[in-house]
C-alpha cells in the first residue's frame, strides 16, 4: 500500500476516485485563487440566529480567524491524508458560517461551493458521486423554478437588466437593436428557462449526463464570456462537479504513432495510481506528439493539477474567451466519447 501523504494518489480512499479528483482540484483551486469563506464582522456583526453561541466565541478578528485556520486545516487534510470527507466537513463548514453570519449578503458561489464539499463528506463508495449529481440537478431545478414563475423572465425584463441596464453588455446591446424592443431578451430568458430544465432532466439518468454538459456549456460560457466574470468559486466548483460525475480511466496507453515517449516517461514517474502504460517502443519527438500527449492523458492527476494552474492564470489576467475554449475542449475529447455508455456508477479505484 502506497503512502497517502501524496495529492496524487487518489485510490484507497472513502471515496471514489472520481471525487478525490474533484474535491482535491477544488481544493487547489481555492488556495491558488485565495478565495476564502467571508466571516466575522460583515457591517452588521456576527448573527447566528440558530447556533448563537457562535456569537460570543472572541472578537470578530478573532473568530474570522479561527474559521480561516480550520478552512486550511481542511484543505491540508483533503490533498495530504486518506481523510477526504474529514477535510470536506471542514471546509464546507467553514464556507456556512461565513453565509449564517452575514445579515445583509449571500453568496450564492459559495453556497454551491460548500454544498460540494458538504456532499463530498456525505458521499462513499456505495452513493459514488451521486449526491453531487443531485446537488447539480437541486441547483438547475430551484433556479428554473424561481424563473418560471417570475413573469420577467417571461417578457425579457430580467435579461434587459442584466445584459442592457447592469453590464451594458455592448455585443448584446448592439444584437438587440436590429429586433423589435425586448424581444431578444424575451427570446433569450425563454431560451434559458428550457435550458435549464434540459440540463435537470438530462442529470438525471448517467447515460446522458455529457449532454447535460453540453447544454450546461451553452448556458454558462456566453455569460461568462460577455460578463466577464465567474462568480467566485462557482464556475470552477460548477467544473469540477461535472467533471466527477464522469468516468476515471484505469489505464492511458501510450501510442508510439501518436504520443511522446518522453512526456509518457516522465508522467509514468509521477503515476501513483499505475496508471499509465508507456510506450512498448521508441520514437520521434515532436510539439504534435507533445499535444496529443497532453490532450490524451489529460485525465492524469499531474495533468489535471496543470489544468487548474492554466485556468487560474486566465481568470487572473481576463483571459475568458480562452478559457471557454480550453473547457469546450476537454469536454469534447474527455466527456463526449463517454456519451450513451452504459455504466453503474464510477470506479471504486479498489
């Protein structure tokens, strides 16, 4: 049995590997981005209406703190022990409190965020990622239901106020022009409305869940493309949801016709999990091979973290419109070729 103090293996744990990936890619993803639960005083002090002892626990410096040392103390637990749903309970406790102590705000990003985790800690072998697939089916559902009975989005009004009166999205503003008043917007809440019940009834069954994220990648990226903005945490947690909800391979094969022998060797040594196979022969070196390479084990852990790296980078510097082309390409050469198989629920990794 291989040491757990090591982010990179990701079997042996009490959950799938699925979502040791997904919880530990959240997880870097948050210190990397330092995106930390709000507590402490919030304008109006600290408000625990249900668990008012909390109220009196130090100053609010002093309690702030404390939720931000469990915060990392969770995260620490999550990538270096066997103890993920441990680390999952600290820290999607650590996001509750910040949302149970703010009288005059939510944030909407870290209630999904905290929910992840929190389903995280709930989860085993047997439930697989399943209470993640419901939590993603819980959030499409309630926010469709909230729009299809809201009569603005039904005439547009919403979508004018977001896009024309909040965000002066030009693009929109200039598409809008050539159609009658509000009727773009009108087309456009409508269009979102059955988007999002498409999206809660393709989660539904796992066959179909790669369609789901293709709706999802319609519904999502124009928003973040034309807003420029990702909500927080939201839309990496929302990424990483998807993503565990798919297959982990067991095995990457190299091909010595189309990947770098090198880049394979260099994989197979950071491979926890044996997982990759390398090349059973030598060949060339070429940036082509060095792409395929990438693209084909992109499954890898080493991989995956190098993905977060990249998608941190470009939230920093605005770079979304990359952004949306690096998610619409993982998705469509890692989830789309598992559309329609037919399987029970992700690896145990035993």
């Amino acid at each position: 049995m291989q040491l757990h103090l090591n982010p990179f293996y990701i079997k042996e744990k009490p959950v799938v590997p699925e979502l040791v990936l997904a919880i530990r890619l959240l997880a870097s993803y948050l210190l990397l981005t330092r995106e930390f639960p709000f507590n402490g005083n919030q304008g109006t002090g600290r408000f625990f209406p249900l668990v008012d002892f909390l109220s009196y626990i130090g100053t609010d410096d002093q309690f702030d703190l404390g939720v931000r040392i469990v915060f990392l103390a969770g995260i620490a637990v999550i990538l270096f022990s066997r103890c993920i749903r441990l680390g999952a309970s600290l820290v999607g406790l650590s996001f509750v409190t910040g949302l149970l102590s703010c009288q005059i705000c939510i944030s909407v990003a870290h209630l999904f965020t905290a929910c992840v985790f929190l389903c995280t800690a709930l989860s085993n072998l047997v439930t697989g990622t399943d209470l993640i697939r419901f939590q993603l089916v819980v959030l499409y559902l309630g926010a469709d239901l909230n729009k299809i009975f809201d009569i603005d989005w039904w005439t547009g009004a919403s979508i004018e106020t977001l896009l024309v009166s909040r965000h002066h999205i030009a693009p929109y503003m200039a598409a809008a022009d050539i159609f009658p008043p509000l009727f773009l917007s009108q087309i456009t809440g409508i269009g979102v409305i059955v988007l999002q019940m498409g999206i809660a009834i393709l989660l539904i069954n796992r066959k179909t869940i790669p369609y789901a994220m293709f709706l999802a990648l319609g519904l999502h990226l124009p928003m973040v493309v034309l807003m420029q903005i990702t909500f927080g945490p939201f839309l990496f947690a929302l990424v990483v949801a998807y993503g565990s909800l798919l297959t982990w391979p067991r095995q990457l094969i190299c091909n010595a016709r189309l990947h770098s022998p090198m880049l394979v060797k260099w994989l197979k040594k950071l491979d926890f999990n044996e997982q990759v196979v390398p090349c059973s022969e030598p060949a060339g070196e070429s940036f082509a091979r060095w792409l395929r390479t990438g693209l084909g084990f992109i499954s890898h852990p080493v991989m995956l973290l190098s993905a977060t790296l990249l998608a941190v980078a470009l939230i920093r510097y605005g770079k979304f419109i990359l952004l949306s082309m690096v998610v619409i390409l993982a998705v469509s050469i890692y989830a789309w070729p598992q559309h329609g198989r037919s399987r029970a629920k992700p690896s145990s990794g035993s």
